[in-house]
C-alpha cells in the first residue's frame, strides 16, 4: 500500500517536472523571439512611422509603438528644430 502511495507521489512530482519545463521552454523561446526585436528597436531611428486607428504611431521600420502620434509628430518638430540651430 505504500509503495503504491509513493508511485502517485512520484508520479505527481514528475509531472510537475513536466510542466515546469514547458514552461521554461515557451519562457526560452518567447525570450528567444524578443531579445533580437527589443535589439532592432532600439537600434532604430523610427524615421518613418504609420498611424493606427487608435492615433498611435508605429515603426514602419520595427513595428515599436511609439505613443500617441501627436506627440510623436511634437517630439520630432523639437528634434528637427534643435538639429537646425
Ligand atoms: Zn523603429
């Protein structure tokens, strides 16, 4: 009787083992997808955006959304006009 309790028990246990490691897994390859696009997008200028439905502006280049477009056009006069004087 025992040993049969010890069987669930370890049985159990291994499944959590399991899931565990799908976890880790799908935690591994959503980092594995995200690390190089968190790259891109912070290496890129975001020169060239498109608007949503929602006014926000997104990266034609990364696809990084950007915030509302309004101020995105805002911030881009200030840089413009800082980079001319
Ligand atoms: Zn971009």
């Amino acid at each position: 009787m025992r040993e049969y309790l010890w069987f669930w028990a370890a049985k159990g246990l291994v499944e959590i083992g399991i899931a565990l490691g799908i976890l880790m897994l799908i935690g591994l390859v959503v980092l594995a997808v995200s690390i190089p696009m968190l790259i891109r997008q912070s290496r890129c200028s975001h020169s060239k955006v498109t608007e949503t439905r929602s006014c926000d502006a997104i990266c034609v280049d990364c696809g990084k959304n950007l915030g509302f477009i309004g101020t995105w056009r805002k911030a881009v006069a200030t840089n413009q006009r800082g980079g001319d004087e």
